[in-house]
C-alpha cells in the first residue's frame, strides 16, 4: 500500500479545519457580544477569522505547511485583540484567543510544525504583556503557564490520534498512486455528496474506462507500465479539484469526484488535463504509446440520493445503452501484478463499520 507522503494532510483534517477558524471566530464573537458590544475591533477580527475558515473550506490544505500558514494568520488577529484598547490587555477574555489557535492545531499539525505555533503564540503574549503592561503580573504568569500547557498536551494527544488518522488514510488509499481506492471513494465522496446536497451546489462525477491500458502494457514490460500507470494516477491528481478526490476503482476503471462543478466545467477541465478525446501517452522505447480512455460525466440530479445510488444509475446507462457494463469484462493474465490488477473486492455493504468479536 502506497504510504501517506510526510507533510501530507488527510481528507479527514482537510475537513475539519475550516471549523478550527469558526470555533475561534465564534469565540471571538461571543466575548465582544458580552463585553464589548460597541468596540468595531473584535467584530472585525471574528469575521477576518470566519474568512479563513471559508477559504480552508474553498481551498483545503494538501500539505502541513498551509495549514501552519493560516494557523500563523489566526494568531497575527488574536495578537491585535491582546494590544488594542478596551480588550483588557494580556490578562483580558481575549487571552483566550492564542491559546484556542495554539491548541486546537497542535492536534492537527506534526510537531515541528505544533512547535513553532505554540512558540509564536507565547512570544505573541509576551510581546502583548511588554507593549501594554499588565496590572497583576500573577495573573500573567498563570495566562502563561496556560499557553504553554495546553498546547503540550494538545501535541502530546495529537501525536496518537495523526497516527490512527493516517493508518484509516493508508487503508482508503490506492497501493501504487496517491489515488484513493473503492473504499476511500465511497466514503469520503458520500460527505462531498451529501455536502454538495445540502448546500444546493453542483456534484459531478467522472468515471473512466481504462481497459486499453492493461492491453497496452502487455507488451511493454514492467517498469513502462508502472510509468504509464503512474503518468495517468498524476493527470488525474491533477485534474481533481482541491476539494474533490479521485480514486482507482478496479483494475481499469476510474472515478473523479466533483463537488462544485457542472458536467460541462468537469468535462472541460478533464479535456484540458487528458486531451479530446481522453489518453494518456508515454514514450516507451523510442515509441509514442497512446492509450485512449472512455469517459462518462454526469452531475447529479435531484432523484439521485447518494453517491453509491448515482453511480449506480451511471453503469444501468450504460448496460442498457452497450449492453455491458463499464468497464468491460477483462482477463486475469495481467504480468503486471500489484498493479494493474483488481484488489480483493469486499462489498460496500459489507464492509465492517464496528469492531467485532471473534469466536
């Protein structure tokens, strides 16, 4: 099974983040509610932290350092609620700000990253306690001892929980690309599904036919067909959306999710990364190999109630129009094992969800 790159983000932290930022705008919120309703500041500094979260949720975090990136840019606005007037300084409610931002990704960051965040935010307090001074300097040391605290422990449960989050990754993950597999599919698509249906917004999905691709690595030897396989894998990486995923099905055959785009806008960006009409190419040998793909977009309708129920519906289509199903029926004499063979198939409704005792 292909390992999660280090630096990587899982699908499961890409969705939480955006609620990190409104946790703290919420709090934010909350505390100029009750304390200062007339002062513009922290209302400004709540909805400045709102817009982080919507940007995580237009533009999830892939890689470690982005999210490192908004957690410093959460921290810069509860530095300004610590020095301006009326918010009671160091030792006031909005002491609280730092230390929310501080801990909360201290969960969710490694730990070079956590440390540097958690560093930041003392030296922010401190900077803030010099700049205003502070009228009980007890106070601030036990503030202090409270922004070092949390955070350690926020590392120290984080470092356990990334490591579970990253074992479930690593099982919806495909053995040989940075593509999902059928179980990663189907779970992490049905929250975009569902989102997507909620939110009233588009949802395309792609399936690909790619059973000329095990045809033409017959011939080509182990090492092309890796190649060949790969180059296809990153093309489709690269045409998924931030916020969609792409995953290898079966032996040939392939699917995109789309939240947020129209058939039209999903067919389009497929065209700009695989051609018209969809391949992938490869030179092999001195020789321009090119193997052409099937395609089928769809978006969702309003009959379709979930992701499994519209991929169901696209491969009726298509038996009832080709009289078989997609992709086509493929023999089992692959050399290229691992690789372009399917994996142990275990029905979606099977699929384990609670432990279960052994006997």
């Amino acid at each position: 099974m292909k390992a999660q790159s280090v630096g990587e983000v899982s699908f499961l932290l890409r969705r939480l983040e955006p609620r990190l930022a409104w946790a703290a705008a919420a709090c934010t919120a909350w505390a100029a509610l009750v304390l200062a309703p007339q002062n513009p500041t922290p209302w400004a500094l709540a909805l400045y932290a709102a817009g982080i979260g919507f940007w995580s949720r237009s533009f999830p975090a892939h890689r470690q350092w982005l999210m490192a990136v908004r957690a410093l840019l959460l921290l810069e606005g509860a530095f300004v609620l610590l020095v301006q007037g009326g918010s009671g300084g160091p030792a006031g409610p909005f002491f609280l700000g730092p230390v929310i931002v501080a801990t909360a990704y201290s969960l969710a960051l490694a730990r070079p990253w956590a440390v540097a965040i958690a560093t930041l935010a003392f030296a922010q307090f401190a900077a803030a306690c010099w700049l205003v001074g502070v009228s009980d300097w007890r106070i601030a040391l036990a503030e202090a001892g409270v922004l070092c605290a949390l955070p350690m422990v926020g590392m120290l449960f984080g470092g356990a929980l990334r490591e579970l989050d990253t074992q479930v990754e690593q099982a919806r993950r495909d053995r040989n690309s940075p593509l999902y597999n059928q179980q990663g599919f189907f779970t992490h698509g049905a929250q975009l599904f569902e989102e997507c249906r909620r939110l009233k917004r588009p949802f395309s999905l792609v399936l690909l036919d790619g059973c000329a691709l095990r045809e033409a690595c017959h011939g080509m030897g182990r090492m092309p067909s890796m190649k060949l396989y790969q180059r296809l894998a990153a093309e489709l990486h690269a045409a998924t959306p931030r916020n969609g995923i792409a995953a290898r099905l079966d032996a040939s055959e392939f699917a995109l999710a789309m939240p947020g785009l129209s058939a039209e806008r999903a067919r389009a960006l497929l065209r700009q990364h695989l051609g018209e009409p969809p391949r992938v190419a490869l030179r092999s040998r001195g020789e321009l190999v090119t193997v052409p793909l099937g395609m089928l977009v769809v978006e969702a309708g309003p009959g379709a109630r979930s992701l499994e129920d519209l991929y169901d519906r696209m491969h009726g289509d298509v038996r009832e129009r080709m009289g078989t199903s997609l992709p086509s029926a493929l023999d089992d004499s692959s050399t290229q094992a691992g690789l372009l063979e399917d994996e142990a198939f275990i029905p979606r409704h099977a699929l384990p969800t609670e432990p279960m005792e052994l006997h």
